[in-house]
C-alpha cells in the first residue's frame, strides 16, 4: 500500500466524517409536507436506521407502524395537537407489552424504553435527511384516541409518530430562534459551571 493510498483513503474518510456532520447540522424539523408519497426504498432505508439504533440491553420491545392511508393520518390528526403537518407517512413507534414481559423489561420503572424511542427517532430523522425527506416528531397526541384510530391489539401503545414526507416547495417561515445555543453553554468540561471553557 502507498503513501498516496493511504493519504487517498484518509481524505475520503474526513469527506465522509464532513458530510455526516452535514447531514445533522442541517437538520430542522419539517411540519408543512407535499402531498408526494415517499417511496419504499427511502422508507425502507428510514427504517432500517430506526432499526439500528442503539437500545438498552440489546431488547427491542418496540415495533414501528407505517401508515400511508391519508384518511387514517387525518383522523390520527384530530386528536393529535403537535402534529401540524399532514405528511406522506406516519411511522409510529409502539411499545409492545408482551415483547417487553419477554425481555423482562418493567415498563412502569425502567426509563430506558423511553429513550430507545429517541434513539430510534433520530437516526430515522437523520436518515431521513441524508435523503432529502422531511421529518418532525410527534409527542403531543392522544395515545388512547390514536391506539383505537390505528386499531393496535390491546395493550400496545403509540409512544411517538414521526412525520416524514417530501418538504412542501413553499417551506414555513423557520421559527425565530430565541438563542443559538453555543458549544460553551452547553458543555461544562471537567466540572460542572460556566466559568471553565476547554476548547
Ligand atoms: C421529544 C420531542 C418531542 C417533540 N414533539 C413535537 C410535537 O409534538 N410537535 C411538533 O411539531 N414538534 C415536536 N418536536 C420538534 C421540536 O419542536 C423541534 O425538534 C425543536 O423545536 C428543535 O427544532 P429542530 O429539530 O428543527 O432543530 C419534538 C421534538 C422532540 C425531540
């Protein structure tokens, strides 16, 4: 192998670092989708990284329900005031009580379900992304109203929706931003306070 093999490879590795910073730099949530449907292979591609995400004990106790129907994603709508938008796809993230019994995960104490859903919601935000989709989350619905709307199995229960779908041409005007939150508010290094900067 080359120096110039190994320069080539270590510039091609820095290009790919650069472009997934990119990708989640220039991330904003999408509310306001065309009505064009998102086609399976980008779905699938959104799904397979909700599917690696990162989860406590290795146990996966949630499933991920696609629906596409728009008059079932209008009725899952009306009962549900976070979601502003009306997209393509609605991929909603249910806990399932037996896979959780099966993996002897207490839904009661255990927080880490809770942020397995987050986990799986951003890689698939990010994917969606890196594929020119939009995506917003849902968090404000309600989940009984929307359990009987998707007609889940009783005791299966919608923790979060995630909006996808293409951006509409006319974008919403970007929310007014209070304050940019910088890297010094907020990582403290070493101890916890303002007063100490380390890079
Ligand atoms: C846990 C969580 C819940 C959210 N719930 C909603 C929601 O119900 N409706 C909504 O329109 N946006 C929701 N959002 C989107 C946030 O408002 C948005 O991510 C935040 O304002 C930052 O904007 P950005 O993601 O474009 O940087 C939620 C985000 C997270 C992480």
């Amino acid at each position: 192998v080359s120096k110039a093999d190994v320069d080539r490879r270590e510039a091609d590795a820095n290009e790919r670092a650069a472009a997934f910073m990119r990708t989640i730099t220039t991330r904003r949530v999408v509310r306001d989708f065309s009505a064009k449907p998102v086609s399976h292979s980008d779905l699938r591609d959104v799904l397979t990284a909700g599917r690696w995400a990162t989860r406590g004990s290795n146990s996966r106790i949630h499933r991920l329900l696609v629906v596409e129907d728009r008059q079932v994603i209008r009725q899952v709508r009306s009962f549900s005031p976070g979601m502003l938008g009306v997209p393509a796809t609605l991929i909603v993230i249910c806990t399932d009580p037996d896979l959780a019994a099966e993996a002897e995960v207490q839904l009661d104490r255990d927080v880490t379900p809770w942020i397995d859903v987050g986990t799986a919601a951003m890689n698939m935000m990010l994917a969606a992304h890196a594929f020119g989709l939009g995506s917003c989350p849902v968090t404000s619905f309600s989940k009984s109203a929307v359990a009987v709307v998707l007609k889940l199995p009783s005791g299966v229960v919608p923790e979060f929706m995630l909006q996808l779908g293409h951006p509409a041409a006319k974008r919403q005007p970007v929310a007014r931003v209070a304050s940019v939150t910088t890297l010094n508010d907020l990582v403290f290094w070493g101890t916890y306070g303002p007063l100490r900067t380390g890079c």
